[in-house]
C-alpha cells in the first residue's frame, strides 16, 4: 500500500466495496472460497462486468468493515482466493 492511501483518513465503521477479477473458469471454486471468507457477515454479493473474451469475469463484493484492519485483512484474504488475478 503506498503512503498516500496508508495516510488517509478513513472513518470505521464504514461501508466497503471489493471488485475481485476471476478466471471464469475458477469461478465455481473462488465463489465457494469467498462464501467461506465472508461466512458471518453480512454482504451483498453480485457479478459485475466480464472480459469481452468472456476468460476473466468480475464478482463484486459489498460490506461493512470495522477497522483499516479489517479492511485489510479480507483484502489479504480475496486476494489469495484460487483463480483471482486482481483486487480492487
């Protein structure tokens, strides 16, 4: 994480959004990994765009976090997730 963004002021709790870009076809296994990370919260979950060759899709991933490390975390957390190829 750069310094700017590690310096911003952020109040918690707040509402976050995480746009996670898959392999379609990782998709069966990632949604079932992310189901397993965000178990206990409450999220909204949708798909978002995919690419125009249709190998990469987007699942996007709406909730409220606690803390910058909350936040952080699950961010740590998606990204390890089979199948994804970026954060956002």
């Amino acid at each position: 994480m750069n310094k700017k963004m590690k310096d911003a002021e952020l109040k918690f709790p707040r509402d976050w959004e995480y746009r996670i870009i898959i392999a379609e076809a990782a998709r069966p296994i990632a949604e079932e990994q992310i189901a397993e990370i965000l178990m206990g919260r409450e999220v909204a979950v949708s798909t978002g765009e995919s690419s125009r060759s249709g190998a990469y899709g987007t699942i996007v991933v709406r909730l409220r976090v606690q803390s910058r490390s909350d936040m952080e975390g699950l961010g740590g957390k998606l990204s390890k997730v089979t199948g994804v190829k970026f954060l956002l």
